[in-house]
C-alpha cells in the first residue's frame, strides 16, 4: 500500500501470480471500504447460486466492489477519470461510486463492456465519504445478501 495514495496495488511479479480467485480474498474488514478492480473478468460469470454464495466472502465488511464482467482495456487516466468524477470535477455534484465506475467504463470502454457493481445491504449508491451519502459500516463476515448491478457501455 502506498501510504500517500490511499490504494493498494496489485502487481504481477511472478508467473504464479497471474490469477486471483474470488474464494482467494476477503476485501472488507472495517478499513477497505470501496474496492475497483480495473482488470478483465473477474466479476464475471455470477449466474450460478454456488459462485454467488462465494462472493459473500469477498464482500465482508466491504461496501462496495466494483470491476468488470468482460474483458476490458487499461487506460492510464481511467483513474484519475474516476476519482474526478467521484468529488464532482467534471460535473457541478459529487457522483455515486456505481455512476462514477460506470461513466469511466463508457469514457475509456469499447462498446459492450459490462462494468460491474456488487454490494451488500444497505450499500447500494454510496459517495465517497465528505461528499455524501453512504451506508452503514458492514458486517465483517460473510452475508448471503449480494447484489449485483451491471452497466453496459454504448
């Protein structure tokens, strides 16, 4: 983690660390509020009841978790985009975490990418803190309670 950024940063440093499955981690635990992952599919393929049911470990104590359902390219500004869009630089207002991820998927996204917001109850369209709304901290273990919000670029 750098600590003048507020982010962590995953890396690939070695041929084994290619790959990180959701039953790998569990995000949340009361300091890792918002999670954005900007790599291809690992949102991807939550249709089935026994994938769904391995996503409430990923979501512990995590508000929200964003990333993409399909593949999708990296753009050094997409960052900055989001962040911008996050305390209102591009707009008069503040945006959500979901509208703000969703806007940097169709401002640097081809058409057809599903850009993908999962949270638990009571954290649906949070803002970052200072600049509006959010829920309540969750529960720092596994719920069944996931949902699921997809936006498809045009």
């Amino acid at each position: 983690m750098n600590p003048d950024s507020g982010y962590l940063l995953f890396d690939v440093l070695y041929n084994n660390d290619r790959e990180v499955y959701p039953t790998e981690v569990r995000w949340g635990n009361y300091d890792l509020d918002w999670v954005l992952l900007s790599t291809c599919r690992y949102l991807n393929y939550f249709g089935s009841s026994t994938q769904l049911s391995r996503l409430k470990y990923m979501m512990a104590g995590a508000h929200e978790i964003l990333g993409y359902e399909t593949r999708m390219s990296e753009y050094r500004d997409s960052g900055r985009w989001l962040g911008q869009t996050l305390i209102g630089l591009f707009q008069t207002e503040a945006r959500t975490f979901r509208y703000a991820w969703n806007n940097t998927a169709e401002a640097f996204q081809a058409t057809g990418k599903v850009a993908r917001t999962m949270y638990g109850p009571g954290n649906a369209n949070e803002y970052l803190p200072g600049y509006g709304a959010h829920g309540a901290e969750p529960s720092p273990y596994p719920t069944s309670a996931v949902y699921l919000v997809d936006y498809t670029t045009s």
